[in-house]
C-alpha cells in the first residue's frame, strides 16, 4: 500500500493507506483523531467538516491521495484549549444536546467567519445550510456564531 | 410538591455510605429499588460496583463533591439535571460538582432505562433526598463534634454552620460522616431556598463535546478490534440465497467473511476496507415474505379504517346515538408516512465474546433489556453478560431497540474477538426500526350548534396507541366520546419515534379542532377553553391531564405570542397539546415570501412544573419544536419493492438552519414536581404550522409532509 505524508494539526504523519480511503476514515482509524465524524459519507451532513488549507472541506469526500502537502485542521487542533472564540461561544450559549455533529458545526463556523467576520443572519443561515443538526439546536447555533463574530471583532 | 416537607420514607433501603481509603466520603444509592441487604459501597474509588448502586456521592476531604450519574446521555440533558438535584440538596456550590459516567471497565452492571421523557420526574424526590440524607449526616457529624443539638446547626454553600457562629467545610466532616448511621428523615428545601434548581447551568459534557474528544460509541476503541460491516436484505421480506465474496476477501485488510444468520458481516482492521469491501459482495436474495410498497400500505390502512374491525380503547357514553341525532358530522382523515430517527451518529455497538463473559459497548438507551437479549441470542447466563453505555449521538427511539448490538454480539460469538459493528448511513436508514405510517380519522357530530359525540380511529401499521394516550384531551371533555384502534401486520421493523403515537395524533386532533371551530363559527381558542372548562373536577383517573393547567398555557401562549392580533402579512396558526406528562401551547408565525408560506417564528409556552435547568430546558424546546416541524414539513419516507425509496440525505430531507425559525420559549412559573421536556414541545409543532398556513394560503392541510401537499420545492425557510 503506498504511504502518504500529510500534515494534520502542524504535525506530519506518514500514513500507509489505499489511495482511494477519504481523509475522515484516516483520521478516526489511523491517527485515532475521532473528534471528526461519519454522518453520510456523501458530504451531505457535515459531520465530517475539517479545514484543508483553511477551507472548510467535508473529509469524508477528500481522497488521502489528494491531501498530501496540505494543512489540514481538525476539531483536535482548533485550539489547544478550547479556547477558539467559536468554542468558546458554543460553550457560553451552551449549543449542545447530543453532542455529535457539533465538531462539524464549529469548523464550517470557524472556517466562515475568517471569510465574513462580521455576518448577518441570513449570512449565517446561508453558510451553515450544509451541516445538519439532528437534534435541531439551529437556534443556538446562530446565536453561538454571532456572539462569536463580535468576539473577533 | 407544594411546599417542603418531613418524608418518612427509608433511605436506609436505598442509600448507603463508606469511608474512602484514599480520605473522603463515598455515598452509593439505588435510584429506583433498594440495595441488597448485604451490599457495601466501596472503600475504593476505582472499584466502584453498579450492581448493587446504580449512582455514587463521592465527598472528598477537601469538600469537592463528585456525582457518578448513572444515566445515559442521548441529548436530553439529564447528565446535568440530574445530578443538580444532588447538589441542591446537599447545599453545595455547583462550582464545587463534577459529573463523571460510571468507569469504562466496570463488570457486570446494569443501569435504568432513559426514554419517555421520565427521567427527571423519577429522580425528582429520590435524588434531593439522597442529597438531603447526605447533608444531614454531614450536619450530625458536625452537631457531633461541637456536642450541640443538629436542629440548631443550618448549612450554606459546603459549610456547616453551628448556633454559636462556629462553621466546618464538608470536607472536614467527611471522615466522621462516613462511619454515622444513615438518617432516617431528611428535611428538604423550600422552593424559594433552591440555589441550584432553576439556574442556568452549561451541558456538563460541553469542554468534551467542543474539543472532539472521544466520548460517542462510534469513537470506542479497543486493541485487536475489528470492525464488521454488514450486509442485510437489501429488502424487507428477503432472504439470503447464495453468495460471492472471493472478491472482498482480496482487498487488503479484509480479516473474515461471515454468514450470520441471513446477512453477511464483513471484518476488517478498519472502517473504510470493511464498508468497501462489503460492497463488493454479489448476493441473491429469494423471497420469503410479501414485499410491501408504500400504496400498498396506504390502501391496506385506509381500508381498516373504513372498515369495522376496531379495538375499542375508550368509550364514553353513546358516539353512535349522537352520531344517528346530529344535525351535521365533520369528518376528516389525517395521513403520515413512516419515519427514519437518522440519529447523527448511526448504529454501531462493541462486543467482545469471550469463554468467561460477554462485554458490549455503545450507545443504547436499555442496557438491562440488550443484556438479556444478547444472553438469550447467545445461550449464555445473563449474570456473564455486562453492558456498557457511551454518550449517544441521539436517539429520538431508535436506541430503545438492541438489534444492532445483538448483531455485533452474534459476530463476535464467531469470530471470538472483540468486533464493533459500524452501519453506514444508507445501513441505517434502511435497516431501520420505523415510526409506523399511521392514518386517523376524526369524525365529531354537532346538535345545536355544540359538539354532541367524538370519534377518533386510528389505523397503524404493525402496533396502536398505548397507555393512556386514549384518555388524552377530549376525552372527559365530550359525552359521547370514542377511540377506536386497528392495525396492519407488516414485515418492515417499526418501534418508538419521538413521542410515540402523540407526535402525528396531536397534529391531527389540533387540526381538526380548528376547522371544527371554523364549522361551528366559534373562535377556536374559545373552543378548547370551554372543552377543557368540562374536565374540571373530573373524577376519571384515566385523565391525567390537567385541564387548569392546559388552559393556563393556552391564555398564556396568546398572550405572548399576540395571537388573533398579528402584524400585517403574518398569519399565525394554534395548537395545545398535553403528553409526557407536560402541557404546552405552541403559536406559529408564517409569512408568504414568493407565494411560499415561510415560518419565522414559534412561540411555545411549557408547564412541565420546576424548571430544573432553564438553559437546557429551553434546548429542548427549541429542539423539539424544530423537529416537529422538520418533520411534518419534509419528512417524506416511503417504501418501493419493500425498501423505502431515500437512504441517505441527498434525498431524504432533514431540516436545516436555513429553514427554521425562532423559537421563543416561556415557562409556566409554579411548584409542581418537573416533568419530562424531551418529547412534549414536538407534538403540537405540525398543527400550529398547519394552522397557519391555512390562513396563509387558505389550503388545510391533511396530509404529511407538508412539501407534497403544497406542491412547492423544498427550501421553505
């Protein structure tokens, strides 16, 4: 099986994998790095949201053999702390229910306000149309990301 | 609970103490029975038996308090509620908690059920008391010490205070508590002294959640596991016939192809290998049952209901005298598909069979039930057989059913290795434990222009309404007044969604009861409060809605939602409902944007008594009122050649922020006893949209999803 050099969370990994495994299945099962979830396999849900070149991409659609070279961040390597002003708000307005697509929500929402730091509603809505919330916690999470752009703003 | 009061009732059968090796206090409680006789909670923390104790109290000698929970966490919140009750009544600083799940490698255990939206109206009088019982002994040890009387001794915040201003932190007293004799009568607080209760407290698992630590049973690990992918029918109805799988066995990774009883389980090293390869098998599949479709279960159920084959589940008076007397009949029939739960996390489970024991690991709701399921499965004795719950990235149901784990349990039995079987999303949406279509039909006969008989059938498929949903509001409220159930035995799997029953049948009385108002020229609030104005002083113990406290939610929910005044272009639809012991009233705001009606607002008014935790509370709401609408707006789930036709989100649509609205939440400030929020704000959801839309567009609504009905494209928000 060929090896692939990727860099997650500013460390290099060389990993031996088929060339055709997405990016969140190495991830979760070789690297052991589980905040990324499975959802729908089909880059429908968002569960499996990472930042690839800051870029908030869907892994679970992401070849290994097409990220080599890149950056890639996942939840794990957000913050060392928790303490991304995202995180940070999805704590204080405590976002939450069950837990599991919530990762995936706060890298499509971090990845977002570097691109649109002072958003509207609608922006908002618009940009986080792709991860789904089984538990619909929608509201809280466009009341997380808003205080979170006056944070970094 | 109207004020505190003196419980005569004996903790000593319940709560039981130790004095830890390490220093600190360690109190072991069984939640819901008593503990044996003989059992002892640990002098070691790590050793820690949920056998005999279903939660443990740890007070460490310098007074931080740990509380081992006992429950499962689906979303629901009761990780954090639960225990808050503990700390109110142990008068400790919240900031002083931590919650903990039971550790990961204890044998042979077994917990409480989570579903129904019970949990915290069970724990509600045992958990304070454990709590109180644990302040008292405390408080002995200190009047103890001083030499005074307790009575003369109060407690703030982890600290004993004595009549003479002397004061010791719990922390001191845990040594000399531990070893006292478990009091026999606990005083509890007074509502207006909660200092925990009713305040905002975060989710407790929230720093694990936001940082992507492995908390999920998709996230369990353990070394030499294997992960098994599954092939089942690809329909309802078929068997396996034959099969080829020389071509997965070549993919490298692949460990074992198994046959287990009708499907195939392919092993891997990892996630990926196993699902591909899976799907590399070439398998036959012959008949074996009726293959069903979607038109044939809707004729099979329409049928039924036109029919004459019922189970009468409440009779009341004489609904066919009044129905032959009236002078006019409205008579509708309401229609829902089946339902996928698509928890975001799909079905997987950990099982290690082994010579010894049997350990299962993930997210399940009935860890009792699964035990006894997979030792039955397995011929194995039920004592050999431990179930261990991870968080469960949701449930909505579907966990309640151990099916998957009895799966993983039958290959690990084979291949006598520690196995997690992993569903992909098209596994999970088409192996599913479906709500059930069901159809209603209401039929009310009016005389005089007053509603004179009720007539509520029901048609299911594979079971009918339970428990008391027959006795929910109108009955008492109508002289004449019957349910009456059938059902169509299917092949497909079918079990409990989200408010089992309520979450289709509040859609369909709540609309009926619109146009009922419409026919009869009556304002339709005014109907349900002169309906419900006929319960009171019922004496029908079948009735346990409050119909005070429903009428209370509806005069509030007009009140602050500013129904029958709307803004200009805002049509404003109504319903109240009572389930899960909660009563709430719910106004749905909907605005035409490009002839399309758009909800941008629901007002939700709950009673559900003590509002534990307001934070998480409204969570719930939020969330179950978003889901009621998702649902009876877009959840189109129908079955082709006996395999429902979406399997994964591409074309089956769940709701997205992009198409919800705000949900405004207000509470119902009184005393009474918490009841559950995890189900009761979804069911009245479908109706107040429907409602709305129908002054919106003029068009009623019968049918769900919506989306068909109004023949619009999806989005709606």
């Amino acid at each position: 099986m060929p090896v692939y050099n990727l860099k997650i969370n500013g460390t290099a990994h060389s990993i031996e994998a088929d060339p055709d495994t997405p990016l969140l299945w190495v991830l979760r099962d070789h690297l052991n790095l589980v905040g990324t979830k499975y959802g729908c396999g089909i880059g429908q849900c968002g569960a499996c949201t990472v930042h690839v070149d800051g870029t908030a991409t869907r892994s679970c659609l992401l070849k290994v053999s097409m990220v080599e070279a890149m950056e890639i961040t996942t939840i794990e390597g957000l913050s060392e702390d928790g303490s991304h002003p995202v995180q940070i708000a999805w704590k204080e307005i405590d976002v939450p229910q069950c837990g599991y697509c919530q990762a995936g929500q706060i890298m499509s929402a971090s990845a977002f306000l570097n691109t649109n730091a002072n958003p509207s509603k609608e922006d908002i809505r618009d940009a986080m149309s792709g991860n789904l919330c089984r538990c619909a916690s929608y509201n809280r999470i466009e009341k997380a990301i808003e205080t979170a752009s006056s944070k970094l703003s | 609970m109207k004020s505190s009061n003196n419980i005569h009732l004996s903790r000593r059968s319940f709560i039981k103490t130790s004095a830890l090796a390490g220093g600190g206090m360690l109190i072991g409680f069984n939640l819901f029975q008593a503990c044996k006789p003989e059992a002892k909670p640990p002098v070691d923390i790590s050793q820690l038996n949920f056998n005999d104790f279903n939660a443990f109290i740890k007070i460490a000698d310098n007074g931080m308090v740990t509380i081992f929970s006992p429950n499962p966490e689906i979303g629901q919140g009761v990780k954090t509620s639960m225990p808050m009750l503990i700390a109110e009544e142990l008068d400790i600083s919240w900031d002083n908690v931590r919650v903990v799940q039971g550790a990961l490698d204890t044998e042979n255990y077994t917990r409480q059920v989570a579903g129904g939206s019970q949990s915290i109206r069970l724990g509600w009088e045992p958990l304070r008391q454990t709590g109180a019982t644990a302040r008292q002994m405390l408080i002995n040890a200190a009047a103890q010490r001083w030499n005074v009387d307790p009575k003369n001794c109060t407690t703030e915040a982890g600290v004993v205070k004595g009549p003479d201003g002397a004061t010791l932190g719990y922390g001191e007293l845990v040594k000399d508590a531990a070893v006292l004799e478990v009091p026999e009568e606990v005083t509890l607080k007074k509502p207006e002294d909660f200092t925990i209760i009713g305040k905002d407290i975060v989710n407790v698992d929230v720093d694990k959640i936001v940082t992507g630590k492995p908390l999920f049973g998709l996230d369990y690990k353990e070394d030499g596991m294997l992960t098994a992918v599954v092939m089942r029918a690809p329909s309802f109805g078929l068997k396996l016939k034959d099969y080829d799988a020389s071509e997965s066995k070549n993919v490298t990774g692949v460990v074992d192809i198994i046959d287990v009883k009708n499907r195939i389980a392919v092993l891997a090293k990892d996630t990926w290998t196993a699902m591909k390869a899976r799907d590399l098998i070439k398998a036959n599949w012959e008949e074996d049952t009726e293959i069903e479709s979607t038109a044939m279960h809707d004729k099979k159920l329409m049928d039924l209901l036109n029919g004459k084959d019922f189970k009468t589940m409440r009779a009341d008076g004489n609904v066919k005298k009044a129905f032959a007397e009236a002078d006019q009949v409205l008579e509708r029939v309401y229609e829902s598909p089946f339902l996928p739960h698509n928890c975001m996390e799909p079905m997987n489970f950990f099982a290690d069979v082994q010579d010894e024991k049997v350990r299962l690991v993930g997210p399940i709701q009935t860890p009792e039930r699964t035990a006894q399921q997979v030792a039955t499965l397995l011929e194995r004795d039920v004592k050999d057989v431990s179930v261990e719950m991870t968080r469960m990235g949701g449930g909505f149901g579907r966990r309640l059913y151990g099916d998957f784990a009895q799966e993983a349990a039958l290959i690990s039995n084979i291949v006598k290795k520690p196995v997690k079987v992993v569903y992909t999303r098209e596994d999970d949406m088409t192996a599913g434990v479906y709500r059930p279509a069901i159809k209603y039909k209401i039929s009310a006969s009016i005389k005089d222009g007053e509603i004179t008989g009720y007539h509520l059938k029901e048609a299911s498929i594979n079971s009918n309404m339970y428990g008391l949903i027959p006795n929910f509001f109108p009955a008492g409220a109508i002289e004449n007044y019957q349910v009456d159930v059938a059902k169509y035995d299917s092949n497909i799997t079918t079990g409990a969604w989200r408010a089992p029953y309520t979450n289709f049948l509040s859609f369909a009385e709540q609309s009926f009861f619109d146009e009922l108002a419409e026919v009869l020229g009556k304002d339709n609030i005014a109907l349900r409060l002169e309906l419900l104005e006929k319960v009171k002083g019922t004496t029908d113990e079948r009735i346990q809605y409050s119909p005070e406290r429903l009428q209370n939610v509806i005069r509030e929910a007009v009140a602050k939602s500013g129904y029958g005044q709307p803004k200009e272009g805002v049509y404003q639809g109504f319903s109240s409902y009572y389930c899960h012991n909660t009563h709430v009233a719910e106004v749905a705001d909907v605005v035409m944007e490009n002839e399309v009606p758009v909800v941008k607002k629901v007002t939700c008014v709950v009673d559900c008594g003590v509002v534990v935790n307001p934070l998480g509370a409204k969570n719930q709401i939020e969330g179950g009122v978003l889901d009621g609408i998702g649902h009876a707006m877009y959840g189109n789930f129908t079955f082709e050649k006996g395999t429902p036709v979406d399997k994964n989100f591409n074309t089956y649509h769940l709701i997205r922020i992009n198409e919800t609205p705000q949900v405004e939440t207000h509470f119902i400030k009184n005393d009474y006893a918490p009841t559950g929020l995890g189900e009761p704000a979804l069911p009245p959801a479908g109706a107040a949209v429907a409602n709305a839309i129908k002054i919106a567009t003029g068009k009623r609504l019968y049918k769900q999803p919506f989306v068909n009905e109004l023949k619009v494209k999806a989005p709606l928000g």
